[in-house]
C-alpha cells in the first residue's frame, strides 16, 4: 500500500499555523471543514448513537468532531491526521478539555498506521480528495470496521464533464484526487461495503458558503485576512455554481 506523502505540504502551504486561525475565524473554534460546528452537528443527527461506541475520526484536523463526539455523544474515539500542525494543537486542547480519556490524537498516514482496533464508525470531513489511491483506502477502512459499523464522510468531488483548465488548475496546485458523487458510490460498493448512500450536496455546500460570506464582517479578522477568505469563498460558490466542484454526502456499513 502505498501512503500518503501530503503531510509536509499540506503544513507549510494549506493549513499553516496563520492560516488554521483564519479558519477557524469563520467556522468557529476548533473546526476547519465547511460549515463548521453547525454541520458537522447536522451530520451528527443523522446516525444513532450509543454511550461507549468506538470511532475512528480520519483527518481529525483541530479535534472539533472529535471532542463532540466524545463530549456530547459519549464515544471513544481514535483520532488521526497527516498534518503535524493541526494533530499537535489538537493534543493540547484535547487535554485542555479533559477529554483525553476519550480522545487520542495521533499524527499518521491512515494509509499505513496500524490502528489498534476494529471501529464501531469511521467518519471524515473534507479528507479523501487528498488521498489517490481511493480504492485502497476504501479496503483499509472497511477492514477497519466491525460488522455492522458505519462509514460516514463528506468530500469535495467534481463534476462529470471534462474539466476547464481553470478548474484543473486548481486541482493540481492542491494536489486533489477529485472523483464524481457516483464514482466515490462505485468505489464503496466495490472495496466491500453494503447499504451505499451517495449524495450530491452542492447547492447545501453553495448556501454554506454564502452563510459564512454574510457573517464574515463579524468574525475578528483583520480586513485584510477577511478580504483573502472572501476572495477563496467566491471562488469556492463560483466553481459550485458552475458544476464543477461538487460536495458529497457518504454513508455506508459492513
């Protein structure tokens, strides 16, 4: 299997330590995936939850599903990402909160970890399209599941047409492996999971992003940190609007 060799660029050009501020200016503390807190609650609502259940939260950034789920949904949970940056500050408001009980924070390639256990949910923000070898990826998570458990992740995809150079531009300067709502759908049914759901979000992920435009003046950013999100959220709606960059809901289970 091959890993995951993103964490260093990802810590020096997409979430640097200035940059992980700003993001969470707009989605509020601890939070660095599109419409924060708020929908990653939404997402939470849509599962049943037990007191005690294990979860394996890929691409943990900050903590902040990961605290709510130990906190306000009584889980133990298994947290992992790639960037150093967020996986260290995370650690330290983990202990902050006392959570760390119930939360472990662990810088690592979900690609190559070994994990210490099967999982009773795995779930994701905003974290596949940095991985190319979906197929594999898929294999690891539903080995790592135990039966009956549940994937459930959010992930930027695109569209089915070919893409203009713009948008494919973009893709490469971020290094995205970006895939259609129903390929990702294929892809689950093919690496062994049952009960598929994919759903196209795109206009929840456009309406997100102009709710976070309304509310950005009161944020305490600068200007000038305000006037650089605005310009990367237009472009975001833009890209949406257009067709291109989709968003997806994923849920599935063993």
């Amino acid at each position: 299997m091959a890993s995951n060799d993103n964490g260093p660029a990802l810590d020096d050009h997409q979430y640097t330590v200035a940059g992980l501020r700003s993001y969470e200016a707009i989605y509020a503390r601890d939070f660095v995936s599109p419409g924060g807190r708020r929908t990653t609650a939404e997402i939470f609502d849509e599962l049943t939850w037990r007191p005690g259940q294990t979860v394996l939260d890929v691409g943990c950034g900050l903590g902040g599903a990961a605290f709510m789920m130990a906190s306000e949904r009584g889980s133990e949970v298994y947290a992992i990402d790639l960037s150093r940056n967020m996986v260290d500050e995370a650690a330290k408001r983990c202990h902050g909160y006392g959570l760390s009980a119930q939360v472990t924070m662990v810088h690592g390639d979900i690609l190559t970890h070994e994990l210490p256990h099967q999982f009773d949910l795995i779930h994701s923000r905003e974290v596949f399209l940095h991985i190319h070898d979906k197929a594999g990826l898929f294999r690891i998570l539903r080995d790592s599941l135990k039966p009956g458990g549940t994937l459930l992740f959010t992930d930027y995809c695109c569209g089915p047409d070919q893409p203009s150079e713009a948008f494919q531009s973009y893709v490469t300067e971020f290094g995205y492996d970006l895939r259609t709502v129903d390929e990702i759908g294929t892809l689950l049914t093919d690496a062994g999971f049952g009960g598929v759901s994919a759903m196209d979000q795109t206009q929840r992920f456009i309406d997100i992003h102009h709710r976070e435009l309304e509310e950005l003046p009161n944020t305490d950013l600068s200007q000038a940190d305000q006037d650089e999100l605005r310009v990367g959220w237009l472009s975001k709606i833009d890209r949406a609007e257009r067709g291109e960059q989709r968003w997806g809901w994923f849920q599935a289970t063993v």
